[in-house]
C-alpha cells in the first residue's frame, strides 16, 4: 500500500478539500439536528447537509483509492448515488408519518 507521502499534489489538495469540506458539512448538519427545536426543522440537517458531507468524504475516498490501485473504483460513487436518492425519500416519508400521526 502506499504512502501519503507519495500522494501526488494534484491528488492530494482536492482530496483534502472535499473531505475538509464533507466533515464541515457532517458536523453543522448534526449541529443542527441537536439544536433546532421542532421535528420537521430537525429533519433537514440529515436529509440535506449531512447527505452533501457524505457525498464530498465519498467522491474524496473514491479519487484516493482509484489513484492507488491504478483503476477506477466505482463503488463509492455508487454508494453515493444510493445515498443522493434515498435520503430525501426517507426524510420525506417520516415527514408524511409525523403529519400523519399529529392528525390522529
């Protein structure tokens, strides 16, 4: 395996930015489902912010490791599609479910 030492710097900056980047956007987003007070704001720091940050810390793994073993590694990008899908979707059904469940 190699070093970070043998990262190229073309490599190297944009990997560490998209994961600077996806960590900033993990942490305000459970920032924001700790501190925002109602269930349906509460909702949108893991349906929107943490969706982004885990999307920038993927593409970031899927560049590095493409890189060291000298292919492309599609199945982070796959992963990050599934996630870009299903996380609206889930938000949007408890959503429905906690409207539901007021109404009764």
């Amino acid at each position: 395996m190699m070093q970070a030492e043998q990262l190229p710097l073309w490599l190297g900056i944009p990997v560490a930015i998209l994961l600077l980047f996806g960590g900033l956007f993990t942490l305000i987003g459970a920032l924001g489902l700790y501190r925002l007070p109602d269930f349906y704001q509460r909702i949108h720091g893991p349906a929107v912010i943490i969706t982004l940050g885990l999307g920038c810390i993927l593409i970031a793994s899927m560049g590095l490791f493409s890189y060291w073993q000298s292919r492309l590694v599609v199945h982070e990008l796959l992963i990050t599609l599934f996630a870009f899908m299903s996380a609206p979707v889930s938000a949007m059904l408890m959503m429905r479910v906690a409207v539901y469940r007021r109404k009764k």
